[in-house]
C-alpha cells in the first residue's frame, strides 16, 4: 500500500501518529494488537481499507 | 523481599572488620563517613557513562545493589533497540546513554528527595535467531533496595508488553 501511494515509513508514521518503530513492527507482524483508532487513521491516510492492509496467514 | 546475596556477605563482613580492627574509636567513623561521601560523590559523577557499567554491576561492587533480568522479544535488534528508547521515556526513566552500534541503552530512575535514582543498563543481542534483551538496574550507592531495583524492571516491562498493542 505504502509503495502505491509513493508514500515513506516516516511520511506515515507523521501523518498518522504513529511512531515509524511502531509502524515497521506492525510491517513485520509482531504486534500482539492493533487499536481501531490506528487501523483508522492508517486506512485513512492511505485511503484504503482495513483489509487492503490487513492478511491472514494460515 | 530480596535475598541475601554474597553482596551482602562481604558488605557485613567488611562492616565487621572495620569494627574490629578501630576498635570503636571517633577517628573510624570520620574514616568510614569520608569513604562514604567520596564513593557516593564518585558514583554520582561517573553514573552516565556506559564505560563505567562493569563497575555499576561487578559482584566485587558491595554498595551497589543490583538486579538483573534477560528476556526476549520477536523483533530485529534494531527494532528492538528503537523500541526500548521508546519505552525508556514512557516508563518516566531518563535517557543518559544509548549506543546503536553496541546495542547498550542507559537510563535513570527518577530522582527524589529520598533516592537518587538507579541506573538503568539494557543490552541487547540477537542470537541463532533470537533477540535478547538484558536489564540490569543498580542502585548508585547501596547496598540494599527496598525492591527498588525489582520495580523498575516491573514498569519497564509492563509499559514494554503495553506498546505491542498500537
């Protein structure tokens, strides 16, 4: 998402709120949870929805 | 309650030698009040620097209690390194030292009117895969915390499993 947007870690991580540490964590998978204020303003600032950045992996 | 450790056996020891070698006289207690003020004035001006951790920590270090923790997390050193910055400042420590090229992190507990606070030392490694993260906490000038040292790792880590929830 971010690579279609042309958009940066650090441009996100400004424009959201979210620090870029908390944000390249949520890139690796290794959160224990996402709040749905985040997952807002992510879905947000990309225009996109949850699920275009959300997978599950079986 | 923290335990008896061989800390404490050579502190009571030396305390004890002391006693017995002065014999109780006046002189001894200035002797023992001026080895005090200088350890403690010592310990305060050389607490911020990374290079003075093996002294902070030795086990031949009697009036600096210590704790020490070693967990892991599942995410890069570099990240984890990133991370505990982080939380450092949302635990209310303050940052005196971090090396990124060493992976060493050190902090301060909050100073009172009845504590100077401790130092703070994270460590990090990654090994076979795995990242680890050592926390020593000791204290500048005693030899017993009141748990102090075991609290601060308490706060640290709550405030650390916290942040994994974004």
């Amino acid at each position: 998402m971010l690579a279609k947007r042309k958009m940066q870690l650090k441009e996100l991580a400004e424009r959201t709120g979210v620090s870029v540490v908390n944000l390249s964590i949520l890139k690796t998978g290794k959160v224990r949870a996402v709040r749905f204020s985040t997952l807002e303003s992510i879905c947000q600032v990309l225009q996109c929805q949850p699920g275009d950045i959300l997978e599950y992996k079986d | 309650m923290q335990k008896r450790t061989f800390k404490h056996f050579i502190a009571i020891l030396f305390i004890a030698a002391f006693v017995i070698l002065t014999s109780g006289k006046m002189l001894a207690l200035y002797i023992l009040a001026g080895f005090n003020v200088a350890l403690l004035t010592f310990n305060l001006l050389v607490r911020k620097s990374l290079a003075f951790k093996p002294w902070f920590l030795s086990k031949f270090n009697i009036f600096s209690a210590n704790f020490s923790r070693e967990f892991e997390v599942e995410i890069p050193a570099d990240l984890a390194f990133d991370k505990i910055l982080e939380v450092v400042a949302e635990s209310g420590f303050k940052l005196a030292r971090a090396d990124k090229d060493k992976l060493e992190i050190l902090a301060i507990s909050t100073t009172s009117w009845k504590s100077w606070g401790e130092n703070i030392y994270f460590k990090i490694e990654e090994n076979a895969g795995q990242t680890l993260v050592r926390f020593d906490s000791a204290a500048i000038f005693g030899m017993y915390t009141w748990g102090k040292n075991e609290d601060n790792y308490s706060v640290f880590f709550e405030k650390l499993e916290d942040s994994f929830t974004i």
